[in-house]
C-alpha cells in the first residue's frame, strides 16, 4: 500500500536524525522524499481541532433490522457522497446501494462554524513535565525554552 511505502520513507529519514522538539518531526517528514516532490505536511496545534457534538446528521449506518436484510458485519464498502447520502457494497462486485439511514434534521455545518475542541494548549502530567525537565541536559540549550514553556498540571 502507498501509505506503508510512506510511512517506511519517512522512518528511514527520522532513525537518521536527531530529533529535538516536535517541529523536527515535521521537517524531516517533508524531506524523507525528494521526488517526485516532498510529502505535504501540516503542523497542527490545537486551534485545528474541531468539536462535532453540533453535527447529528447520521444516526446509524445500520442498513436494517428486518430478517433477511444485511447487517452491518456484512458491509464491505461504503461510499460517502457530498450530498451526505451514503452507498454500500456487501461484495466489491456489487452495484453501489442506497444505504437507509436515521437522518436528523440538522444542516449541513462548515468546519469554520464548528466550536474549537481546545481552548488552548492541552497541559501535560507534573511527571511528564518533571521527566522532560530531567532529559533536557542531552537537548542542545537553543530548545530549552520550548520543554520550559510546557502546559503542565
């Protein structure tokens, strides 16, 4: 699969290199491969995530309750639509089928009008900070000032 193609690449590069905040992981992720082009990465801080407890709109991918009708241990493919229909498979050779669902009525949400999951920083254990604290003497003294201004309990 292409992704453990990936994921070998980017593993090859990191177990060749020092790394000393999570930003290196970022770097070096993006110049494991060289062509065609560098990987695309994003560095995500808290302010990406989203809550989804406003968004309702399926209940249940179960395709039924009657006898005789599949059950969800027999999907094999599902197929998402931008209209929010959804379509599954119970063989790959099988024709795409309309998948009955429980909607609510709620509207389609854009990410933007979504609620931020995180305020702010997610604050790490005392101990964890403590153990960081500790290993900082093997950490070059320029990302000291990143393991100090930790969220921490």
């Amino acid at each position: 699969m292409q992704v453990d193609s990936m994921h070998a690449t980017i593993e090859r590069r990191v177990n060749r290199v020092r790394i000393n905040v999570p930003a290196d992981y970022a770097y070096h992720c993006k110049k494991a491969r060289k062509n065609p082009k560098p990987y695309e990465v994003m560095y995500l801080d808290h302010s990406f995530f989203r809550s989804f407890k406003k968004v309702e709109a399926i209940r249940s991918i179960r395709p039924g309750k009657k006898l005789g009708e599949p059950k969800v241990t027999d999907i094999r493919g599902l197929k998402y639509t931008p209209a929010g229909d959804i379509y599954y498979k119970l063989r790959m050779s099988d024709e795409w089928e309309l998948l009955p669902q429980r909607k609510s009525q709620v509207d389609i949400i854009a990410w933007t009008e979504l609620d931020h999951l995180y305020k702010d920083n997610i604050p790490i254990s005392a101990r964890k900070y403590s153990d960081l604290q500790e290993i900082k003497c093997t950490i070059p003294a320029d990302y000291h000032h990143f393991y100090n201004n930790l969220p921490h309990l």
